[in-house]
C-alpha cells in the first residue's frame, strides 16, 4: 500500500493514515534495531523485543537503545503499558 518497503518512513505513516491518526500515537514493536530506527524516523513510539534464539543458540544479540519500551516479551510489553 506504500509502494516503497521498511525502513521507508511512508510505510509507516501509510499505516497511521489509514487508522487516522499521528504517527506519536502508534508504536511500532519489534525485534530489528533497523526496523525500529524507521519508525523513529517517521515519529512513531518504539518498543523492542528481546528474541536471543532468534538465529539459533549460537546467534548474536540484538539490543536498541533508542526505543521507548524494550522487553523480553509480549506479556511485558502490556504490563508496562498498561501500568
């Protein structure tokens, strides 16, 4: 619908648009820093998963310290927000 792919910022605005609102009321959540930082860049919140097994044991770690949330799960996630 963007016509362009992440980390484009029209991809994420098109999704603000077509829910009808500013892109500082959405949060992106997910577990790529580049993904994240795109998101940013459009003015969206950010919250970063942990997924350590993600490429298997012997995988690097990814961490983002630019985003506004950054959690071991999705469990964690809601409970901050919602505290």
């Amino acid at each position: 619908m963007a016509n362009v792919y992440k980390p484009a910022a029209e991809v994420y605005l098109t999704g603000a648009r077509l829910l009808g609102v500013e892109p500082a009321e959405l949060m992106l959540v997910a577990a790529h820093p580049w993904d994240l930082e795109g998101a940013r860049r459009a003015g969206l919140r950010t919250a970063f998963v942990d997924r350590p097994l993600e490429y298997g044991t012997g995988g690097s770690a990814h961490t983002d310290g630019g985003s506004d949330e950054s959690v071991t799960d999705l469990l964690e996630l809601a409970e901050r927000l919602a505290a």
